[in-house]
C-alpha cells in the first residue's frame, strides 16, 4: 500500500487510516468474519471489563436489511480482562498492527483498573473508552450522556495510563460536541464518533421486541448521515483526532468522513457482512488521493475549509450587490 494513506493519529503512526470497530474482531467469537487485520492501519480490539460479562438474553440481532443496517443487543459479552489475557496474548501479538484496546465498564475504578492492567502489559498502542454502549441497561452510555461524567471518567483515566487515551461517544444525546470539549479538557488524547443508535424493532407476528433485550444498538448505513453530521460538528468544535464510524461500506463513505474531519475511519457492520469491502476501502482511497495528487492527511477536513470559501463568496456577491438567483 502507498505511502499516501499513511497517517499520524494521536502519536502513532498507522500504514493507513482504517481500523476494524471495536466488537466484530472478536478473538473468544465464533463464526468472526475472516478479517484481513494485517492489511489495516491499527486494529481495535473488542470491549473488555474487569469481570467476565454474559452478555443479555437472546436474541441478540435482529437484520434490518442491507439498507438500513441491523440491531444489535449484545451487552458486551466478554470473558473479562484476566482470561483475556491468558488466552488471547499471543494471537492479539501475532495480529502485527498497532492495538487499540477498548474498555467496558459501569465505574470509574474499574475503568482505571482496566486502563493500568491493560498498559502494564505493554501489548497496546492505545485504550480507547467505551463510554456509549446503549446495550448495558444504559449503565455505561451515561458517561457520554453529559459532559461532567465524561469529564471525571476522562480525567481518572488519565492518571492510571501514558497511552493515548480515546473516548467513543454516544450519538444518544443532545449535544455530543459538548461531551468532546468536556473529554478533552479532562486529556483524552482522541475521539471515536459514535457507537451504536438506540434503536428497537417488533416482530408483528409475536407483537414482540426481536432483541432480547428491548432496545437494541442500530449500526450500519441507517446511521450514515447522523454519524457524518457528528464528525462534523465536532470536528468544527474541538481540535482533537476522531475516528469516524457509522454505516461505512465503501471507499465513498469512508472518504466522506475524512473530508468531514475524520483523521481515520473505523468499519463495523459492513466488514461482518462483507470482510473484503476492507481491502477495496484502501485501495477507493488510495485512488482519491492519487486523483487529487495529495496524500490522505491533506483531505481530512477539507469540506470545512471548501464551505467556508462558498460561504465568502456568497457574502462577496451579495455584498457587490450582485444578483444570485
Ligand atoms: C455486533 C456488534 C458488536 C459491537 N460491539 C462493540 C463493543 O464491544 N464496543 C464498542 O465500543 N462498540 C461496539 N460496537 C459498535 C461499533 O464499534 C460501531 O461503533 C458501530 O457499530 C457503528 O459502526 P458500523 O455502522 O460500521 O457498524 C458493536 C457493533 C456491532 C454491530
């Protein structure tokens, strides 16, 4: 792969801007979709908490189709940070790429427990905290709810590790932009914008929820547009690097994202459905770089800075009084 997807995030270097989302590389998972994690940029692993979590009552899916996407109501099923380490070490090493780990928890000490665990290990290029799962009864979607939680989760986390520390918000809140000013003042070291959407679906036939748990995660292209305008908006508002994720399925989206402020892009439903769609993203932006003759650093954000010059020479005509029906 070219040097023109090559990106600088948060003090690493990555090969290039893509990562998996956390969850659908799954080591414990069986039937995983066939990844090819040696060809990204960084590999974000699944949510782990201090103790093994059973996860909810199935079903945990429910497809809505290639359109709008899927629920999913997990509740973060994972065998917990010490057999997660005893058996999985040596495949999370042999992975090559830099690791960004992420942490699931309901307190703020066992976040701070998991952050020292997991940096003590050496393993880890990176923590990223998820603080907006919908699927833990809203538990731990609160800290991204509201900026002072994320602030003090933020800020305690800080203290326990030196890795760059990413806060994955929640789009199931008023004003995410908030809660990212909020991560950053605490020293998050970047962003990852957004988990899944509250969601729910009824099966007419039973008149019942399809997740076993009512309310469910919406991942996928349903989420697209929502997930762009939160790259935005956030992009515009703090100067921190964002990995976007939302219903990307293709090399277009992807690029989307980065025009919108996006330093990196994470891809989840679609890389279930579809592993390969990875390889071709890379190769989609290699093109658009080529294309353009920059390197991928130099689209990230430029529809802010292409807006702003329609919106002065808007302003100059109307101010030379020229007509602009
Ligand atoms: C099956 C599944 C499991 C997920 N598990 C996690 C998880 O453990 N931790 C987390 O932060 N996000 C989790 N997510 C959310 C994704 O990382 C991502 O933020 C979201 O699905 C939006 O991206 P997408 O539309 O490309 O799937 C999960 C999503 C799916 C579909």
């Amino acid at each position: 792969m070219s040097q023109r997807l090559a990106v600088r995030f948060a003090g690493m270097s990555w090969d290039n801007p893509l990562t998996v989302a956390s969850g659908i590389y799954v080591p414990w998972g069986r039937d995983m979709p066939q990844l090819p994690l040696g060809e990204l940029g960084a590999v974000t692993c699944k949510s782990v908490s201090t103790e093994p979590w059973p996860g909810n009552v199935k079903p945990w899916f429910a497809d809505l189709g290639a359109d709008l996407g899927m629920l999913n109501a997990i509740g973060i099923r994972n065998p917990g940070i010490d057999d997660y380490l005893r058996d999985f070490t040596d495949e999370l090493r042999a992975i090559g790429r830099p690791l960004i780990q992420s942490l699931a928890a309901v307190r703020v000490e066992d976040f701070c427990r998991l952050a020292a665990r997991f940096t003590e290990t050496g393993l880890f290029a990176a923590l990223e905290l998820n603080m907006s799962c919908p699927n833990t009864d809203g538990a731990q979607m609160a800290f991204g709810q509201a900026p002072e939680p994320a602030h003090d989760l933020v800020r305690a986390v800080r203290a326990e590790t030196d890795l760059p520390i990413i806060a994955k918000l929640t789009p199931n809140t008023a004003d995410v932009a908030a809660v990212a000013r909020a991560c950053a003042e605490a020293g998050a070291s970047a962003l990852t914008l957004i988990n899944t959407v509250l969601a729910m679906d009824i099966d007419v036939r039973t008149g019942l929820p399809r997740t076993g748990l009512r309310t469910a995660g919406l991942s996928g292209p349903a989420i697209r547009p929502l997930a762009l305008r939160i790259v935005w908006d956030v992009h515009a508002a703090v100067d921190l690097p964002i990995i976007g994720a939302g219903g990307i399925g293709s090399a277009e989206d992807a690029l989307k994202f980065i025009l919108a402020g996006a330093t990196a892009v994470a891809v989840g439903t679609a890389a279930v459905r579809r592993p390969p769609v990875m390889g071709e993203i890379l190769d989609g932006l290699d093109a658009a770089c080529a294309e353009r003759g920059t390197d991928i650093a130099g689209l990230v954000g430029l529809s802010h800075r292409l807006l702003a010059e329609r919106a002065a020479a808007v302003a100059a005509d109307r101010d030379s009084g020229a007509v602009t029906r």
